[in-house]
C-alpha cells in the first residue's frame, strides 16, 4: 500500500497526534504524543518579554509535546516593534495587552478560533469582560478585555463584547505597586506619592518604559494631589504636559537616583541599598530577597498598577504549524505552565487548571493570602519564602480587585513618547 492511498498526509498525523494529545492534557499526563511530534518536528519561533520567556517552559514543552520553541526574550518596546516590523521572523508573539493594541491593527497576528481552544471558558473573567467579579469597576488604562476579541479573522478593530474570535490567549498578569526596602525607609509606606518624599531624595526610581513609567508616574501625581486625570489611561495632551514637566522638575531636583529597563537593573538597584522605593515587579522583589534582603511589594492605598500578557499567533502560520501553535497554547493553559506562573509571583490566566500543578500550601499563600505552613520555594527549588509568611497585599482576588489601572496606550501616544524621551534625556 502507498502512503497516498492510505490518505496518510504530515498535516492527518499532526491533526490526529493533537487529538491524542488534547484528550490526554487535562490528566497530566502524556504519553505516545511526543514521538508523533518527534517523527515531524515542529519548531516554533516565541518572541517575547523576558518575564515570560522561561527556558522551564520551553524544556517541558518539548518534553510533553515534542515541539521545539526557540525564544527570543525582548525588552517591551522592542517587542512591540519586531512583532509589527519583522511578521516573517517568529510564530508566536508572546507580548502585553498595550502592546497588542499597537500591532493588532498592522494585521501580523491571525485572532484565534475560541472553539478550538480547550481551556477558554477557563480563562479569568477579567480578560473576557473586565470585571474580577459581577460588582468589579472596570479599572482606567487598556484593560485586556478591550483588545481581546474582533468579529472576524481579517478585521483590525476590536469587537466592542465577546466573540469567538480571540486576539490572543492570555498567560500571565499581575498587579504591580511600588518596591520598597522596610530597613532603609524608616517609615511607613502607604501611598505612591511617598516616593516623592525628600528624605529619599536620590534613592528612588521608576522604570523606563514609557507605556508603562507614564502609568506609575499618574499614579504618584494623583497620590500627591497635583492632578486628577479623567482617564490616567488615555491622558489629554495637558495632562500628559503637566505630568512630564513635573517628572522633569523632580528629576532636576534630584529625588531619582536612576531609571531601570530591565528586571535585573531593578534587582540591582534594590540590592545594593542605592534605592530604597522604586516601582518594581513581584518576582524582582523575589529576587532580592532570595538575597537574604529585606525587601517588600507594597500595596498602597491608591490600588494597583496592572498588566497583562498572553500568546497570538502570527499572521503566516497556517497548516501543521498552525495545528502546532493551538497545541502549544492549549498546553500551556492545562495547568504545569500556571503553576509555575504562580510560584513566581505572577498569576496564571487559567487558575483552575493551575491549581492542579501546585500543593495546598504554595496554592494558600500565592493565591489565598494564607499564612505558609511551611517554606514557600521558587520553581527552581529556592526558599523564597520562610513557613509563617504571607504575601505582600494578600490573596488574588484582594490584590487583582484593587487594580486603578492597566498599563496602556493612549490616543496621544506618540506625543507621549516624545514627552516622556524629554524627560529621560532633561
């Protein structure tokens, strides 16, 4: 018998090797998939943030899936610039919610079916309508929901409700407040405006990205009452003037001591006592107290500044590729890949299926906002955390549900950016 006859094809045997995956994913465990994938290697090409871009994911995708991702880890911006002007150059584009709303409309990502996802009706509320819960207030800035579906394959503006068509699936978010080191400030943080106070004059910083630094900064400004924004998510190019000529007017004073890009800047910078309040992510705090540093991610009266970030799919892929791409995405929202998620400090957008992958005890103090009973360990088997501790503002739906506002980009963002490249440069 010939291959032909038997209707045998690369494209049946992928297709047929998803479905024996598929059913096996939600158990844990799968077996004989990879050496289909094996026999017809896959590689998928992962642009992304180094937040998300994990040698650990990449290694257990090929050991469950036999597909081989070959990540590129970029800084934000950078992100958002290849994934518009190079579409040829990778498969997946793993990048935030703002930076979706920047390349959406360049027509480089293909939005994906919701019925061939398994895990969608999974997936947080707040990434389908807004809202943590039915009473949630919908916060300012680019809230997910706004940019995650269109009507049809082909349309370049976002549907204004749920459809079955999804921009992107999402993986990971949090919400982010300034980090402060307890030993070195002397004093009670409660709000973003203490940044400002003098007697941290030189020890203090807010990162430079601008889509994302423009947040923290309206964020302190309306702390310290020097402006109220109808929407600190899409500022007027007033607003965007008084908030700039301000940063400048601190900078020249000399309150920050530096302007970090990446994470291990923002590690650096706190370790070594040269800052002592800055806006930082969870995991950096992580970091620094893994050091043996004291170190806190503190929550502010003001709520929280929020992000999120998840997997499209590039416009060319079509075939055994694309059939490989949903297999990734439906992997990575059947659990290990949350888990792992969690115990960073970051939230998995399919908590359900992460819960799975992680012990009562790490699920209680990432999630619940319990005390842990015993060591909380980092992913790679580091005690983060010591047997009593509870997380930095709490359990999920307490930290997600005092989210101010999303990262974002706004109407006026270029000259925002042009603004905000003053203020760095003054």
């Amino acid at each position: 018998m010939t291959t032909k006859s038997q209707g045998i094809t690369r494209r049946t045997l992928l297709k047929a090797g998803a479905a024996a995956a598929g059913a096996a994913a939600g158990t844990g465990v799968i077996t004989g998939f990879p050496t289909i994938w094996a026999k017809n290697p896959i590689t998928l090409r992962q642009i992304g943030t180094g937040v998300s871009n994990i040698n650990a994911i990449a290694e257990k995708c090929k050991a469950d899936l036999g597909i081989t991702l070959e990540m590129t880890a970029l800084d934000s911006d950078a992100a958002a610039q290849r994934t518009v002007t190079q579409p040829n150059s990778y498969d997946i584009a793993d990048i935030e919610y703002w930076i979706l709303k920047k390349v959406f409309p360049a027509g480089v990502i293909q939005p994906m079916n919701t019925k061939k996802l398994k895990y969608f009706d999974k997936i947080v509320p707040l990434f389908i309508t807004g809202k943590l819960k039915p009473d949630s207030v919908i916060a300012q800035g680019t809230a997910p929901h706004t940019v995650g579906f269109v009507e049809k394959p082909g349309d370049k503006k976002f549907a204004k409700a749920p459809t079955e068509w999804f921009t992107m699936v999402p993986t990971i978010y949090n919400a982010d407040t300034l980090g402060i080191r307890p030993d070195l400030v002397g004093r009670e943080i409660s709000s973003w405006a203490d940044i400002l106070d003098p007697a941290f004059k030189g020890k203090t910083s807010i990162l430079n990205i601008p889509s994302i630094g423009i947040m923290d900064a309206a964020m302190i400004m309306e702390a310290a009452g020097k402006l109220k924004y109808a929407d600190k998510g899409n500022m007027t190019k007033a607003e965007i003037d008084k908030t700039i000529d301000f940063l400048i007017e601190t900078k020249k004073a000399g309150q920050f001591r530096a302007f970090w890009k990446s994470f291990d800047e923002s590690v650096n910078l706190m370790a070594s006592g040269e800052v002592v309040i800055q806006s930082m992510w969870s995991p950096a705090v992580a970091a620094v107290r893994s050091k043996g540093i004291a170190c806190k991610y503190q929550p502010l009266k003001e709520g929280y500044r929020s992000w999120g970030g998840g997997l499209g799919l590039a416009a060319h892929l079509k075939g055994a590729e694309l059939d490989a791409a949903y297999e990734y995405i439906n992997w990575y929202t059947s659990g290990w890949v949350g888990g792992y998620l969690n115990r960073q400090g970051y939230y998995s957008a399919c908590m359900e299926t992460a819960k799975q992958f992680m012990s009562e005890d790490e699920w209680g103090y990432w999630i619940e906002g319990k005390p842990a009973k015993g060591d909380i360990m980092s992913p790679e088997g580091k005690v983060m955390e010591k047997a009593g501790a509870v997380r930095d503002g709490g359990s999920f739906d307490d930290r997600m549900g005092k989210v101010a506002c999303w990262n974002s980009v706004m109407d006026e963002d270029r000259y925002m950016v042009k603004r905000w490249n003053e203020f760095i440069a003054a």
